[in-house]
C-alpha cells in the first residue's frame, strides 16, 4: 500500500471519529428544543456535553490539517467549491463555541434563552451540511481538467445530497438522544429513551434510502457489506434503547455512523472527489496527493501525537462519566 492510501485511510478515520463525536452533541444541541421542558432541564443536556464539546473538535481540525497536506489539490478544490456550505459551518461551529462559553455570564433570562437558541440552531445547520457536503463528494461535482471546481452553489443542493444532509441530522439527533438516556437520571433519562425510539425510526428510513441509492450507483462488495452492517446496528440500537441498556444503544448508534462513513469512503476510493462532467478529470489518492517525502514525514508527526491525543481525550471522558439530572443543577438565584 503506498503512502498515498495510507493517508486516505487516516483521514477517513479522521471524518469517522468527527462524527462519531461531534455527531452526538450535535444531536444534544438539537435535544435543547426538542426534549427540554425547561431551563433546568436545557442546563442539564448543556452540562452533558459541556466537559467534551470542544475536544470533539478537535477530530475535525486534525482532518482539515490533514487533508491540506497529504491531498492539497483535494483541499484546494474542496474549500474552493463548497465556500458557502462550508463557511456557514465555520460560522456555526464559531458561534456555537461562544453561545456555550457566554450562556451563563449573565442571569437575565432573555440573555440565556438567546444563546441556548444559538445553540440549537448551530447544532442543527452543521449536521445537516455535512450531510449535503459529503453527498456532493461521493456523487461527483463540476471539476474541469485544470482541477477547479466550475458548478454553482445551485448544483450542489440536489436531491442526493439534500437527503444525505437529512441522514446526517436524523443519525447524529438519534446518537445524541441515546447519548442523552445515557448520561442523564430521572424524567429527562425516560423522555430521551422514548424519543430515540420514534427518531430511530425516521433514521432508519431515511439511511436505508440514502445508502441503498448511493450503493446502487456507486457501490461495490465492500460498500454493500458496510451498508448492511450500518442498518443492522441501527436496529440493533433500537433494540438496546427499547430494552433500557442504555451503553449498548449507544454503541451500536455509534457503530452505525461508523459503517455509513466507512461505507461513503468505500464507494469514493481510489477518487477523492470525482468530477461528474468527465471522469478523466477526477481528483485521485495519485493525482492529488502531495510528494512521498510529505508523505512519509506527516506519517511520523502522526504515529507519536495521535497515541497521545487518544488518551487525554479518553481520560477526559472518563472523569466526567457520571449521570446528572435537574437535581445537579444550582438555583440561579
């Protein structure tokens, strides 16, 4: 395997634990107007992802970075084409961070009740942009022979992306609700299991036709085999929450973002971005990659900072495990 594939795995990986982690508190945002009663209630769902929030974040600069050096002709067309989605994510994610941090600097309540709007609305346009963005990838975009994208904002809201982007919000506010039931105690705890089980079922529609079409049209052995591993830990995940176990629902919810993902890089390889006016001018793990030296130097920095990220992260979910519910929270006043 040259270093090229390689890093194309790595970076695949990198997108799959973005959204494995991102994508549950994606969904924790969205639970602040679905799910919460009240601010007590808004509080606890913040407070669940309060300790993590940020260094979910982190998967997505390190794929970012990533695909800037192993693949800057892939980077170039990519910020280049999809500008607008993009930056409005970027916009999102910045205010998102600011609406967590600024919430409780002061207690007027039209104050707090702004920025928990902020958050939800900032949870929800992410997840679903991702959706559309990673669907324009794998179906194939406007690139030309010089490797720039020609199309317009028009082209890259079609049908198939447009359901990508419901996928991804539907799967991460499933994820986020099984998340929920298992990181808080009391009415909020059984309200997020019974909502996860009506959510799994819109998910689950909506993956089985968003995967089956991609595999249809894109698809092979290997992307078959992920797809069905996708849909069968979704039901599996459906299971677990019906059953109460709250731990192996969100496993399973997880290894469904896991399989779809993997699924998508499945069907892209050996393109990173495949140009749809001719397939001559798609963007290849070759012809977009950056020198074997690059290549070979990013390999090292990766093998020694990646271990030691792994385990500050684990630690930190680990010191913060405990359950919480309203009965946590201090009296503002």
């Amino acid at each position: 395997m040259e270093l090229h594939d390689v890093w194309f795995v790595l970076i695949a990986v990198l997108w799959t634990g973005y959204f494995f982690l991102e994508g549950f508190d994606f969904g924790v945002g969205v639970l602040t107007k679905l799910l919460a009663r009240d601010r007590a209630e808004k509080r606890v769902l913040i407070n669940t992802i309060g300790p993590v929030w940020d260094g979910n974040e982190v998967w997505l600069l390190s794929a970012g970075g990533a695909t800037f050096a192993a693949f800057p002709e892939w980077y170039a067309t990519l910020f280049s084409g999809f500008y607008l989605p993009l930056l409005l994510i970027l916009v999102c994610l910045i205010l998102r961070g600011v609406a967590f941090e600024y919430r409780a600097k002061r207690p007027e309540e039209h104050w707090q009740r702004n920025w928990e709007q902020a958050i939800f609305w900032t949870s929800l346009i992410p997840a679903f942009l991702w959706g559309v963005a990673f669907g324009n990838i794998v179906r194939g975009v406007k690139i030309d022979q010089e490797m720039e994208y020609v199309g317009t904002l028009g082209d890259l809201l079609n049908p198939y992306a447009i359901l990508g982007g419901l996928v991804t919000l539907a799967l991460f506010t499933f994820h986020g609700t099984v998340f929920t039931a298992l990181k808080t105690v009391g009415d909020i705890r059984e309200r997020a299991r019974k909502l996860a089980r009506n959510l799994g079922v819109v998910t689950a529609v909506l993956a089985l036709g968003f995967l089956g079409w991609t595999q249809v049209e894109k698809g092979d052995g290997a992307s078959l085999a992920a797809a069905i591993i996708a849909v069968v830990a979704l039901a599996a995940a459906l299971g677990a929450n019906q059953a109460g176990r709250e731990g192996w629902a969100f496993a399973l919810s997880g290894v469904t973002i896991v399989a779809a993902v993997a699924m998508l890089f499945l069907t892209l390889f050996p393109n990173v971005m495949p140009s749809s006016l001719n397939e001559a001018w798609s963007l290849t793990v070759t012809n977009a990659s950056s020198s074997p030296y690059t290549l070979k130097i990013m390999t090292w920095c990766a093998g020694i900072a990646t271990p030691m990220v792994l385990l500050y992260q684990g630690w930190t979910y680990w010191v913060f495990r405990k359950r919480i519910g309203t009965q946590h929270i201090a009296d503002p006043h």
